[in-house]
C-alpha cells in the first residue's frame, strides 16, 4: 500500500477516476450514445430515434457485416492452422534456427499493415499469381496480418506446457501423431481458442491493407464504416460501429466460454 | 526439421516475397526525397508518433500505479477491460472523439449551452493534436500491460522499509518503484513508438487534409495517384523506420526477460 491515509487514497483515487473514465469509457459511451441520435449540438445528444439501426437491417450494411464475420473467420483458422504448425515444427530445431523463424513469424507486426496491402497488391496484380481485386486477396492479408499474433500466443503456451506429459505418453509407446493429436493439442487448446479470438478481433477491425486491397463486391464493415463517417453521416457510421463492437464482443464472449469448458475437462 | 518448410512456405509466398517486391520496384528515391509531401509525411510521422510514445508512457504509468499500489474493489475487471479495449479497432477512437470535441460534439455542445456562443472553442480534430489524442487513448494500455506486470514483481517489503524509514510516497516511487519499472516502460514504450508510426485508421478518419502521415501518404500514392513506384519509395521508409525500432523493442524485451529470471534465480 503506497498510501496510507484514507483521505489520500481517495483523492488518488478520485485523479485516477478522472483520467481514467474520459479517456477510456467515455469514448464507448458517446459512440453508442451518438448511435441512437440525429443530433448533438448541445451537452447531450438530440433526436432519439432506432432509424439507424433500421437502415442497417435493410440495407447493405448487413452485406458488409457478413463480410467481415466471413473474412475474419477464415483468416484466423487459417492462421491459427499456420501458427500452430508453425510453432510446434520450430520447437524441435535448434536453437538458433528457432530464432530465426520466430523473428521471421513476428515479423509481419512490425511491418505497418498499409505497407503489407501494397505488397500483396505489388505481387498479385498480374499473372500467373492474378489476384488483385478478388476476394482471396482480402482474406490473404488478414491472415498475414494475424498469423504473427496466432504463432505468437501459441509459441508462448508451448514453452509453459509440462513436457512430462508427453514424454510419459511416448514412454508407454505412443507415436508422435498420437502425442500430438490426443496429447499436445488438447493441452493447448485453451491458448488455441483464445488466440483464434484475438486473430479474429483483430480481423474483423482491420482497415489500413483492406482499404488498399477490397474489391467493390468485398466490403468489410470497417471499409463501410470509413465510407459512411467519411461522407458525413456520422450518426449512422456510430451505428454501424456498434454494430461492429458487439459482433466482436460477442466472438470473444463465445471463445472464452469454449476456453473454461476445456480447462474444466 | 522438415515440418517447418510448409509454414514457412506459406509466409515466404504471402509476405516476404511481395516485400522484396516492393522493395525491387521502389525506384526514384531522390525525387520522392525532394517533394515537399513526403518530408511533411516524414515529419509529422515522427513528430507524433513520438509526442504519443510520451504521452501514452506517463498516463500509462500514472494509471497502472494507481491499479497496482493503490489498489480499490474492481481493480481488476479493469485490467480486463484493458485488453478489450485493446481488440478494439483504433479508428473507433477517433469516431468517438469526434462526438466529444467536434463541432457537432459534447464538449462545444456544453460550451454553446453555458455561454449562449453560436460555436464552442475546441477545432483540433483535424489537426496533430487530434491524432495526438486519440493515439494516446489508443496505445496507452500497451504500456499498462508490461508496467502492470513489473509492478506485480516490486516488493512490497522494499515499500515498507522505505516508508518506515520516512520517505513519502513520490519518494518511493521515484527511488523504489520507477527503477523497477524502467525496462517494463522502455518495452513498452518502443511497442507504442513502432505501432504509431505504422498507424494509419486513426489518421485517416481524423480526415485531416493537413495531417499526412507515411501510411497515408502510401495509400494515397498507391490507390488515390495510381503511383505504384512512389509508394513502394515511402514503404521502404516507413518499413526502414519502424523495423529498426521494432529491433530494439524485441532487444529491450529479451533484456527485460533476462533480467526477471535473473531475480526469480537469486
């Protein structure tokens, strides 16, 4: 305890409050505020209405909703599928060779994510690799973009995990696919799912290379979001932020659930 | 040894062979040097992204000290809701700023309702400063993360002695709890520093015209000029830049790592 009078403490605490809520709380609050109003011109948002939401239900904005839940779960079982593998086959090399590969998987994090759209847009606008305003070329980018976050989580729990318990399985006779498979990867399962429900956080918000890549007939949410808020109406691009929260929310809501069934098993 | 081509094949075809592209085809460096954009890009890259690094390295400190040693009943579902905020999106920050400091927005709505003004003070939305904000709103609780867990290490019989011994509490955490935390803030620091630069959401709903940044300034080459050549040119900077960054971050951090297991091992 770094303060020991009361009082103190509850000013601490009151400052805390006071930097905390404005810069973290309050930005979610008037978002969804914002997305059931026409209007803010005073302290408050004016013009209470659903209609937002109603457009949404309608419009094209499910469409861009449906993109985006597609693209983002495609990427993250892609790169979970790459990551893992990844991680498990570089934990039998030797040591400096593993660094390599680690650093090389990592890679990709410090690479702005603009500069990961204008490379796949560089080396797949012309044949024979012609992917430059397909669909596959969204989904490619997103996977690159969170494979690094996939093979990172996993690597981490591998080097967490008691090796006696597949040691013991191969002692009594086991071949390393059974290991693996009725072993390792149960074991890692909890790390698994929630490393697909970052991969697919992190998906379902990516803007910067899908805004260098998406073909008009691949619109993702975040896409739609900049167009909406971009040509003005800021109150519907709230809505559609929301809309974008609590799809996530309700992933990761989803994944954490499967994460305590597995732990209790 | 094998199992590790197929993965690596994957990332070689998707990633760093259309890097090496990029890098192949970014031609006329000297021209792109000289025009007035990209050293405005150049510098206001920099110059927030460093100004953001700071900001987001003292809020981040002040908060996770206040979570860490001052501790009150839901201190911890804050944390949670920490790396929620984390998977989050950066340009939604930038949306809700909007609703608090644009001109259609809390805080003018405020002032226009107390004095009677047609319009409020606050239009710096589409200036740095707006970028500033909501990058510091953004990135901060990267810094929380590792400060939080070196804080979780400082012992807090150390804190006791010294305030027995009569130091106060700024005292303490100047002499006690900061040298504790100083490599858990250089990691951090550099993560934000690397994940500023490389920004481009939050820039790009500030709708600044004034406010280019590298990554904007990419996009609008490749996809808003059609100049390929020149945005390979801003990449290989931008990519130059923050790898050489995300380098010291990866060497602060096994330094950090090192030195943990070196006091858990005495």
């Amino acid at each position: 305890m770094l303060v020991h009078s009361r009082w103190a403490r509850r000013a601490v605490q009151a400052v805390f409050f006071l930097l905390f809520l404005p810069v973290f709380a309050l930005p979610f609050l008037v978002v969804l505020a914002a997305s059931f109003a026409t209007d803010w011109s005073g302290a408050l948002p004016s013009g209470l209405t659903v209609t937002h939401y109603q457009d949404i239900a309608q419009g094209d904005s499910l469409t861009a909703l449906t993109t985006s839940l597609v693209t983002a779960l495609a990427a993250s079982l892609i790169a979970l599928a790459v990551g893992t593998w990844a991680a498990l086959a570089a934990e039998r090399l030797p040591r400096r060779v593993r660094r390599v590969v680690d650093a090389l998987f990592m890679l990709p994090v410090a690479v702005p994510s603009v500069v990961v759209g204008l490379s796949l847009l560089v080396a797949f606008s012309e044949p024979p690799l012609l992917l430059n305003g397909t669909r596959e070329i969204v989904v490619i980018a997103h996977t690159v973009l969170v494979t690094a976050f996939a093979h990172q989580s996993v690597t981490a729990a591998l080097t967490r995990l008691d090796p006696a318990y597949e040691q013991s399985a191969a002692s009594l006779g086991a071949r390393p696919s059974y290991v693996l498979w009725r072993v390792k990867l149960p074991l890692l399962l909890p790390s698994l799912t929630a490393a697909a429900g970052l991969c697919f956080a992190l998906s379902m918000g990516e803007l910067s290379a899908t805004m260098m890549l998406y073909p008009p007939d691949w619109l993702p949410l975040p896409v739609k979001i900049f167009g909406t808020t971009d040509r003005g109406a800021l109150f519907a691009g709230a809505a559609l932020a929301v809309v974008l929260m609590v799809a996530t929310l309700a992933v990761l809501l989803g994944v954490s659930r499967i994460r305590t069934r597995a732990s209790y098993r | 040894m094998l199992w590790v081509v197929p993965p690596l094949a994957v990332l070689a075809l998707t990633f760093l062979y259309p890097l090496t592209l990029v890098v192949r085809q970014a031609d006329g460096y000297g021209e792109v040097f000289r025009q007035a954009s990209f050293r405005d890009a150049l510098w206001n890259t920099v110059v927030i992204a460093v100004g953001a690094t700071a900001g987001a390295l003292l809020l981040g400190f002040v908060l996770a000290l206040v979570i860490a040693f001052v501790p009150f009943p839901g201190a911890k579902s804050l944390s949670r809701f920490i790396d929620i905020f984390l998977a989050f999106p950066s340009f939604l920050i930038t949306l809700a700023l909007l609703f608090v400091y644009g001109s259609r927005g809390m805080a003018n709505g405020l002032w226009t309702d107390v004095t009677g003004n047609g319009t409020g003070p606050f239009d710096f939305l589409h200036t740095p400063w707006g970028v500033l904000l909501a990058e510091v709103t953004y990135f901060t609780p990267l810094v929380m993360r590792p400060l939080l867990a070196a804080f979780s290490q400082v012992e807090t019989a150390q804190m006791e002695a010294a305030a027995s011994l009569g130091a106060r509490a700024p005292r303490i955490v100047r002499q006690v709890i900061l040298p504790e935390a100083l490599p858990a803030l250089a990691a951090g620091g550099s993560l934000v520093l690397v994940m500023c630069l490389n920004e481009f959401g939050i820039v790009l709903f500030t709708g600044a015209k004034g406010v280019t940044t590298l990554p904007t300034l990419i996009y609008g080459k490749a996809i808003l000029d059609g100049d390929y050549t020149g945005a390979c040119v801003v990449a290989v900077v931008n990519v130059l830049l923050s790898a050489a960054l995300y380098g010291l971050y990866r060497l602060l951090v096994a330094r950090v790592t090192k030195g943990g297991a070196r006091r858990a091992g005495a």
